[in-house]
C-alpha cells in the first residue's frame, strides 16, 4: 500500500468514525486535512464513493455540520470525474429533503446551481422546489438565481421562469427568498 492509499484510508475511516459519533468538528477536521493534504489533481473514486453512501446514511443526514463534507466537494469541484458529478448529482437529488442541517441545504443549491449550472441541475431544482417541503425549500431560489446568472441560455430563461413562479408562492419564506433574488438578477443588469 502507498502513501496516498494510506492516506485516503485514514481520511474514509475518520469521516465515518465522525459520523457515527455526530461530531461535527471531527468531520470538519476531515475535510480540512484532506483538503490541505491531498495533493493529486483527481478527486479519489473511493473517497466519492463514501461521500454518494453517506448522502443515503440517516444519520449522516441528520447531522449538524454535515455540511462540511459537502462543502468539500465544491472546493474539489474542478477535480470531479464527469461520472462523479453525475453520480453526485442522483444522490443529491435524493438527500436533499432528508437533510436537517440548514447549512447542508444551501450547500447543496449551491452545488446545483453555481457548480453544475446547467439544464440537469435545473430539473433537480425544480422538482426539489414542487416535492420538498419547509425550510428545504427557501433554498431553492438561490440555486435557481445561479443558473439564471451563469447557465446555458434556454437553462438560464427556464431559471428565471421559475424564480418569478416562485415569487408567487403560498409560503412567505420561498416567496421572499425567490423575490430577493430576482431583485439581485436586476440589479446585476
């Protein structure tokens, strides 16, 4: 076994150990040593292949500060496999109504709509915005006001589209959330 396989070891091994223990900081202190360690320009399979379980593991999804290890990936982002992205995607689509940390939500409307930023993230979005419920929801807009911004053309009209439905919404949280960021799309104008 070389280093870098050892290393990788440590690294899954702490990041389960610190979520079966609930412990935010150890997992923060995960991401923070493999990021300031790993020191190859691909982002490991079986590094990616713990992160798509974890998105399915419940108590991971309920973890405050699970956050942490999906804020990684954005800071990985350039170093993701096409097939890592795609997987990425399917698994978030799926965690993200089960998710408890507020963070963890933002987090994951960012990756959709700042990293992705295309029509797939859009679907992933829009059917987030009709399926999930509650808090879930008023992260929607922002994800959305990203494709708008910086998508594909047709991506970025069918983004904006939706943020003015959603400033319609019955609940007062989306619709203020989705308000605001049509505010800052037209002051960016």
């Amino acid at each position: 076994m070389n280093a870098s396989d050892h290393f990788l070891e440590e690294i899954v091994a702490s990041v389960r150990t610190a979520v079966d223990n609930n412990d935010a900081a150890d997992l923060e202190s995960c991401t923070l040593r493999y990021l300031t360690e790993w020191e190859y320009d691909e982002f490991p399979d079986q590094l990616m292949s713990l992160v798509i379980s974890l998105l399915s593991n419940e108590r991971f999804l309920h973890m405050e500060g699970s956050w942490h290890l999906l804020h990684m990936l954005e800071t990985e982002w350039d170093c993701l496999t096409e097939s890592q992205k795609s997987s990425l995607l399917r698994a978030i689509h799926s965690a993200f109504p089960r998710l408890r940390d507020w963070l963890a939500c933002f987090v994951v409307a960012e990756l959709l709509g700042m990293y992705f930023c295309d029509a797939s993230a859009l679907s992933v979005l829009v059917d987030l915005g009709k399926t999930s419920k509650g808090m879930h929801r008023t992260y929607i807009p922002s994800g959305l006001k990203y494709i708008a911004e910086s998508g594909p053309p047709s991506a970025a009209v069918a983004a904006l589209a939706e943020l003015r439905l959603l400033s319609r919404d019955p609940d007062c949280d989306v619709r203020r959330e989705a308000t605001e960021c049509l505010r800052r799309l037209r002051q960016a104008n």
